[in-house]
C-alpha cells in the first residue's frame, strides 16, 4: 500500500500531467485532484471545500470586481487615451506601453489592463507602418512585470501571502523587489528586448485587418418573389445556407438599415447587402431566386458603373451606422465560443451579433462561417448595435481588439471610481481594516458602476474554483511531509552553499512550473516546499516567499504560462516558439536583478 507521501506525489504528478496536456480546463484538473486527495483520505471531510471561504479566494474575486469597476469608471481608459500622443518613435512607443501597462497590471487584473491597452498597441503599430507582433509581446510581459509591485497585482501575490506566518504581506510589501524587477524589465525591453521578437508580416498591410467591402454583395427582391411580404427570417432559413450568408443591411429606398431584424418585413424592391462566400452565395440566389443587383469585391471594384457602392469605404459606412458598429475582438482563453462553431451558437438570434469575418494567425479564414469551429485567440469581425455590443463581447468571452466607431474610452463615474479604490488602498495602509476587508468593502462599492450580472462575470470563475481546489491539495503536500522530503532534496544542492543559491533554486524552479501550469498552482504547490527549504537552511521565510511570488508572476517562456501571453497570440501572429526570444533573456534578468534585491529587503 503506498504511504501518504507518495499518494499525494501520485496525484500531484497526474495533476501537473492534466495541466501541461491542456486538454482539459485548468479549473476541471484541479477539481480532480481536490476529489483525489478526498478519496485517498488525504484532507479531513471538513476541510475539504475550506478553499472557497479561504481568505486568498475571497480577495482574487473582490480583485477582479474591483478592476471590473475601474474600467467601467474609465479610469483606465483615461490614461490610455494619453498614448495616442506618443509619436512613432518604436523605442518610446514600446517603453511608453509597457510602462503603462505595468503600473495598471499593478492595481486591476493585469489581463484586463492588457486588454485595454491592446487595441492601442495595434493602432500604434499600424499608424507607424509596423507590425503589431514587435508591441504585444513587450505589452503582455509588461503586464506579467506590473503585477509583482502590490500585494493585488496579481492572485499569485495573494496566495502567497496567507502562507505568511505573522501576517499577511502589506499592499506595497511587494513593491521594493517588483519595483525593481519591473524597472530594470522595461529598460531592457524598450532598448534591446523588443528587437528580439519576431518580425511578422501584418496582414492588414498598416490598415485594417478586414476588408469589409469583400465578398459583399446588393441582393435585390424583385417584384415577383414569393419572400415579398415575409420576414427576413423566412427568406434566410428557406435559402439553406442561413448560417453561411451574413445579412448587414437592409436598403428600402434611401433608408439604410444596418443589421436588420430577422423580423423585418420584406418588400418589393429593397436591397439586402450580405457578405458570403461564392458557393454559398451561388446557392441562396439559386435557392431564392433574388437578383443579384450588385457586387463589391477588392479585386474588380474599378470600371464598374451605375453601382450605388464603388469602395470597401463606402462599404463600410452602411454596414455602421447610426447605432449599429462593426468591431474587431479577439476571442479570450476562457470564451464560450471555443470549440463550437456559428451554426450552433445563433448569435444573431440570441445576441443581436453579426459574426462578420474570422482571422486566425494574422489571416482571414475563407471557409464558411458556419463550417468554422472557432478557438481561443481566433479574431472576429462583429457587427452590432453599440449599447450593447460590449456587454455582449464580454458576456461572450470576447475582447474589442481594433475598435470601429467605437470610443476606447467613457469617462462617466471617473472619479467616484476612482475616488473609491483610493481610499480603500489608503485603509489598508492606515492599517483600519485588514486588505480582504477592505477589497470586499471596495468591490461592493463598485457594484454601483455596473449590475449585478455584470460584477459576477467580471470574476474569472474558473481561476477561483482552480484556487478553491487546489489550496487544499497544496496543504495535503505539506500535511503528509511530502513538502519536507522535496525540501531535504533541494537541501542536497544547497546544503554549504549560500544563501542566494537556494533562493535562485527556489525562484528559477518556480518559474519553469509557471509556464506549464497556471501561476496561482506553481505558487500554491512550491510555497510549502520553499518554507520546508527556509526552515532548514535558516532562511528567512519571508525571503523564500517573495522568490517563490516573483517566480510565479514571471512566465515569460511559452504562452500557455499566462493567460496574457496567450491573448496576444494570435493578434500578433506569433508561434509557439517565439515566446522564449524575448523571454529567456527577460527571465534571466529577473532572477540576477530579483535575488540579490529579496535578500536585501527580505534576508
């Protein structure tokens, strides 16, 4: 029969296995490995669910509310809108964004603060004839570097502080150690590391990445068609390839509807303006018997006459306008969209959306839409009406990329938002209330900036139940003495050297587990591991925790270690294996610049 310590080695290696695989959600292994250790008899009956009323748990979701609310505050916005003024310099361009980004990464979710800042980034690059991969990459290590300066930056940080025993960390405990791993990564990244990364072609050619003059087409009804006085819905279900023609006007005479209602009457004479592929397109005339009253397409657009539309332009201006708005969004690592296609999600019906094109890897895909499963970093060419275009692309797991008409930003509530997160970091400060209290205090605060539904689904589920799961495993490493036996072989490599040798073990292995598995996992699985280590070779364990929290906020080599480093991804055009480019040096100056500054401050 095996021993505790190696049933929960067992279940700790299937976990990580689960993990690096990635076919299966990260929140779904970790509830595996919770009813594993459960089974095993490994976590009493009554401690079992204990990390969903954990302390860390409760504040990562108050977080997330908080940054929700800021957002929705403009507070962000306000201070992205400033960028535009940069000039076209790269070197200022990339210095000025990651700066940016860090210092937001360091106050609301740092996936979030990237999202904001991404569509300025692509502007930026286009407006300067350059491909958006030199600026992402640099945006998203940024974030991953602001979020090491608070105690809030990120959910590694929080974890790591109930492992404290006097206490938990302060909100700028984290400061002297990510101020300077932050300062010294945005040196490095604005002067040389940006030069390192992969120079991709854009597709958009410095302009959009959509055409939206291609592939549209004027359908007109003609007097004697059966689908006069029927709803638009009837002629799209009864043409067959509903799912595959894309309807973004409706033209009645000199009235122009964008993104009609499937309820719309038809009558003689109006103009439907879709997008579709040929053979899709070909078929529903076929089928409908319309009249194929005009086409715009790039390539024959010039020499033709008496056509209402000559330019992709002119295009465009009637597929958005008035309320209606076409925008850019990339399709986010947690989306429901994931794996399923469009004629199984009928976004039209239920959402108002128009899916009007799909790019993948910096191209646009030319199959039907409704053949199209779409997959996490896929962009998406959306047409919809503006009060409710982004609630809807954030319901959907979607983020505005390249906005259309649409502001970046709305300064309403900026100050009561603002005014509200200060002076909740100024109690914690004042030491009033203990830092969970207080984020709770603040996140229920900012409930009053948005509904109710929109504050539960500004929380990451799947990163709560991840934390809720795996707090409990984490304490079964230690509890069974499984953190100690790792700890006395980490000891064999340390034991007689100094200090800065266990600490660089503890930081660097820490690191190499964050860009396989989710960063709060690495940090809950080696922090008991790295007081085992402190407690024997008389480190101070304040100093081991810190290590063990920059390690985890520091996966900088593939983009599965960070959710931002997989948001930029596909925007970018980047590969698997672009990300250690950059990353490796990026990594190694972390760790020569982090140590020596932990065990100054912490040692």
């Amino acid at each position: 029969m095996l021993s505790d310590q190696w049933t929960v080695f067992l279940i700790l290696g299937a976990t990580l296995a689960l993990f690096i695989w990635n076919r299966l959600r990260f929140d779904i292994v970790a509830m595996l490995a919770l009813l594993a250790v459960a089974v095993s008899g490994l976590v009493a009956p009554d401690q079992l669910f204990a990390g969903f009323g954990h302390p860390a748990v409760i504040t990562v979701a108050a977080v997330l509310v908080i940054s929700q609310g800021l957002v929705n505050g403009g507070v962000v916005d306000a201070v992205a809108r400033l960028l535009g003024k940069v000039g076209r310099n790269a070197v200022l361009q990339v210095i000025t964004l990651t700066l940016v980004v860090a210092l937001c990464s360091g106050f609301i979710n740092n996936v979030g603060a990237l999202a904001l800042l991404m569509p300025v980034a692509i502007w930026m690059s286009r407006q300067s004839g350059r491909s958006p991969s030199l600026l992402l990459m640099p945006l998203a290590f940024g974030s991953l570097l602001g979020g090491t300066i608070t105690l809030i930056g990120t959910p590694p940080n929080i974890i790591i502080a109930s492992y404290r025993e006097a206490g938990s960390f302060g909100l700028f405990d984290f400061a002297p150690v990510g101020l300077a791993i932050t300062a010294v990564g945005i040196v490095f990244i604005g002067v040389i590391g940006w030069r390192l990364t992969p120079k991709r072609d854009d597709p958009a050619g410095g302009d959009k990445l959509f055409s939206v003059g291609e592939y549209v087409t004027e359908l007109k009804v003609p007097e004697e068609s059966p689908f006069a006085g029927g709803t638009l819905h009837n002629l799209l279900t009864s043409g067959g390839t509903e799912k595959s023609l894309v309807v973004l006007a409706l033209i009645r005479g000199e009235e122009v509807s964008p993104a009609p209602s499937t309820f719309n009457v038809l009558k003689y004479g109006d103009v439907l303006l879709v997008e579709a592929d040929t053979e899709s397109l070909q078929e529903f005339v076929e089928q409908t018997g319309l009249a194929l009253a005009n086409a715009v397409n790039d390539e024959d657009e010039e020499g033709k006459e008496s056509q209402p539309m000559t330019s992709r332009e002119g295009t465009e201006e009637q597929v958005a306008a008035g309320d209606v708005r076409l925008t850019e969004a990339v399709i986010s690592p947690s989306s429901r969209l994931i794996g399923r296609s469009a004629n199984r999600l009928n976004l039209r019906e239920r959402y108002g959306l128009n899916v009007v094109a799909i790019a993948r890897q910096g191209h646009r895909l030319k199959r039907r839409l409704a053949e199209i499963r779409f997959r996490s970093g896929d962009i998406l060419l959306v047409q919809g009406y503006e009060d409710n275009l982004l609630s809807t692309l954030q319901t959907l797991g979607c983020l505005p990329l390249a906005e259309r008409g649409l502001t970046l930003g709305r300064e309403k509530n900026l100050w009561l938002a603002g005014g509200v997160f200060l002076a909740a970091i100024a109690i914690i400060l004042s030491g009033l209330l203990t830092p969970p209290v207080a984020l709770v205090a603040c996140a229920v605060a900012m409930v009053q900036l948005m509904d109710a539904g929109e504050a539960y689904r500004a929380i990451d589920w799947p990163v709560i139940v991840l934390l809720a799961a795996m707090i409990p495993v984490g304490q079964a490493l230690e509890t069974t003495g499984g953190a100690a036996l790792i700890a006395e072989q980490i000891l064999t490599v340390a034991q007689g050297q100094a200090a800065w040798v266990a600490l660089s073990i503890i930081l660097v292995g820490t690191m190499l587990l964050s860009n396989v598995v989710n960063n709060a996992a690495a940090a809950i699985l080696v922090a008991p591991i790295a007081l085992g280590v402190s407690s024997q070779l008389g480190l101070a364990s304040d100093a081991v925790l810190m290590a063990v929290a920059v390690g985890a906020s520091c996966a900088f080599l593939t983009p599965i270690g960070h959710q931002s480093n997989a948001l930029v991804m596909e925007p970018a055009g980047y590969r698997f294996g672009d990300y250690w480019r950059l990353g490796l040096p990026l990594s190694v100056l972390v760790t020569v610049v982090a140590v020596p500054m932990i065990l100054w401050v912490w040692g």
